[in-house]
C-alpha cells in the first residue's frame, strides 16, 4: 500500500501515518454526518411532515447557529490565549453533541409522550409550525443536527487538516480526503439498515431501541476522533528537519517554519465579517452557497413528502434513507 501510494499520489512513507490518520478523522465526522442525517428526517418528516423543514431550519436552525458561531468566536478568542488551548477548544465543541445524541436516545425519546404537548387534529398544532413546538424534543434533535452539519467537518476537521497539512501535502492529500469521506455514507448505511432490522417491533418502542443502538455507535465514534485528533497533533509536534550544523560544529534537529504549530492571533467575530465582506471572491462563494440551499429547499419538500407517504413509519422511512446514503456514495465515489 504504501509503495502504490508512493508511485500514484507522491506520498512517501513518512507522510503515510498522518495521511491515513487524517482520513480515518474525516472518515469518522462524515460517519457522523450521515448518521444524524438521516436520523433527523425520519423523526421530522414522520411526525411533522416536510413542509414543516422549511420553518425548523428558519425560526429555529438559523438562530441557533447564529449562536453557536458567536459562542464559538468567544470561546475560541479566551482558550487559545492558553497552551492547549485548541484541543480544548476543540474537544468543548465536540462533546455537547454526543452528549446531547445519548441524552436524546435514553432520556428524551423514551419520555416523548410526556414531555410532548398534546393537541393536533385541525387546529394551530396540527399545522406544520404546531407540529415543531408540539414534538419539541425532535425540532431540537433536527437542530442540533443541522449545527453538526457546519461544526463538524467544516470548522472542526478542516481546521485541524490546515492547523498540521503544509501547502505541498494539501495539494496531494485533500483530493484523496473526499474520496474516503464518500466511504462513510455506504458504512454508515449498511450499519443503520442491520441495526434496523433488529428491532423487535417497527412502532416506536423498536424505533427507541434503534436510537440507543446507534447512540452507543456515535459515542465509540466520539472517541474515536479525539483519539484521531490528538494523534495527528502529536505527529504534527513531532516532525523534525533533517540535522543541521551549529556554528560549534554540533548537529541539532530544527523543526521546519511549516509544520511548527505556532500559535495564531485570533481576530473578533465582527472583525472576521468585515474582512470577508470587503472580499469580492468570498462574496461570491456566499452567494454560491445561498443559491446551493435555496435549490435544496425548493426540491427536498416535495421529495421527502412523498417519501412519507410511501414510508409511513419511522422505521421504513429510516430503512429507506440509510439505503439511500449508501446509494448516494456509491455514486459520488
């Protein structure tokens, strides 16, 4: 493996162990993605139905992510003042959710007839926005979600691939990051399609006893990325030049301006939207990305609402969706 590395991508064998432990790290975070994906439409369009997505990602995604982004501004200007600052910094953004998913899977859902308000039938909560405050526990399980979507892979892992990746392993390493990602959907899809299939009944009990399987699968995961984080860093700390000679005729090992972890000032939230506002090249790729989700939100409505009505259980339509993730990285591999 590593000698065809070598000869079709130009790794060599010293750039191998970061390679292969940053891929197992994007590996991981787009596991993750996929599986709460497709988790938070099942619990959404089933009770709720898809044109209720629409005002969840409005009055409630996007407010919340306003949030999470000045929270996280402030956080990261006070821990990385410190030394190690971000790895805490990364490790406090990290576990909420995981923490959040187990407490959801063996609190929240097991209680959902308690601490859901009643009503529906043909009045203001059996309207689309009636249905999200009625099953609250599921509008937040979408939201926090949706924040997984923008926090893991692109603010926590590539911060940490350009954080230990010179310019020269990025042009080699980032195309083959994208391939690998695209593996997690397939595995993430076979795994969810066995864990479904366990389940002693398809009503919602069984659907529990899916959500508890799959919240010990993304704890291990959780592990397993600072595992993988603190790995790559440890490499990164490590890697040395070859020996140099002092002026006394003594050799000592330097370590190269570019992979030294120095670290870096931290500007305000405010400052950081000036900066990027005043650049027409980033204007544009926000424009970009706008016009890329309004697309998504014209077709996923009409799509997903057929989607429920020809999978009515949470269990089907989760059956059908993790089907669908393998599909879907079949194809982008």
């Amino acid at each position: 493996i590593t000698a065809l590395l070598h000869r079709l991508f130009d790794i060599s064998p010293t750039e191998l162990p970061q390679f292969l432990t940053m891929s197992i790290l994007m590996f991981l975070f787009i596991y993750i993605f996929t599986t709460v994906r497709d988790t938070k439409d099942t619990l959404i369009v089933s009770n709720c139905g898809a044109e209720a997505i629409p005002f969840l990602k409005l009055y409630g995604v996007m407010p919340v992510a306003t949030l999470f982004l000045v929270v996280y501004s402030k956080m990261a200007g006070v821990l990385l003042e410190g030394d190690g600052g971000k790895e805490l910094l990364f490790v406090a953004t990290l576990l909420p959710f995981f923490v959040f998913y187990v407490v959801f899977a063996f609190v929240l859902f097991p209680l959902r007839d308690r601490i859901h308000f009643g009503g529906g039938g043909d009045g203001w909560m059996g309207t689309a926005m009636g249905s999200l405050i009625r099953y609250w526990s599921f509008s937040l399980y979408f939201i926090i979600s949706e924040l997984w979507a923008s926090a893991g892979v692109p603010l926590l892992f590539w911060q940490c691939a350009n954080d230990v990746t010179t310019l020269e392993q990025a042009k080699k390493f980032y195309p083959l990051f994208a391939v690998i990602g695209n593996l997690a959907p397939i595995v993430s899809g076979k795994v969810m399609s066995r864990i479904v299939s366990l389940q002693t009944s398809s009503d919602d009990v069984g659907f529990g006893q899916t959500l508890q399987k799959l919240a010990i699968v993304k704890t291990v995961i959780c592990i397993g990325i600072i595992t993988m984080y603190k790995t790559v860093y440890s490499m990164a700390g490590r890697r040395v030049s070859p020996m140099t000679t002092t002026e006394g005729g003594e050799q000592q090992a330097t370590t190269t301006t570019t992979t030294v972890l120095k670290k870096k000032q931290t500007t305000s939230l405010r400052t950081s939207i000036h900066e990027c506002s005043k650049s027409p090249a980033l204007r544009s790729m926000a424009t970009m990305v706008i016009c890329y989700n309004l697309c998504i939100e014209l077709s996923e409505v009409v799509w997903k609402g057929l989607l429920r009505k020809m999978y009515p259980t949470k269990s089907e339509y989760m059956t059908f969706m993790a089907g669908f993730s393998q599909k879907v990285g079949m194809v982008a591999l």
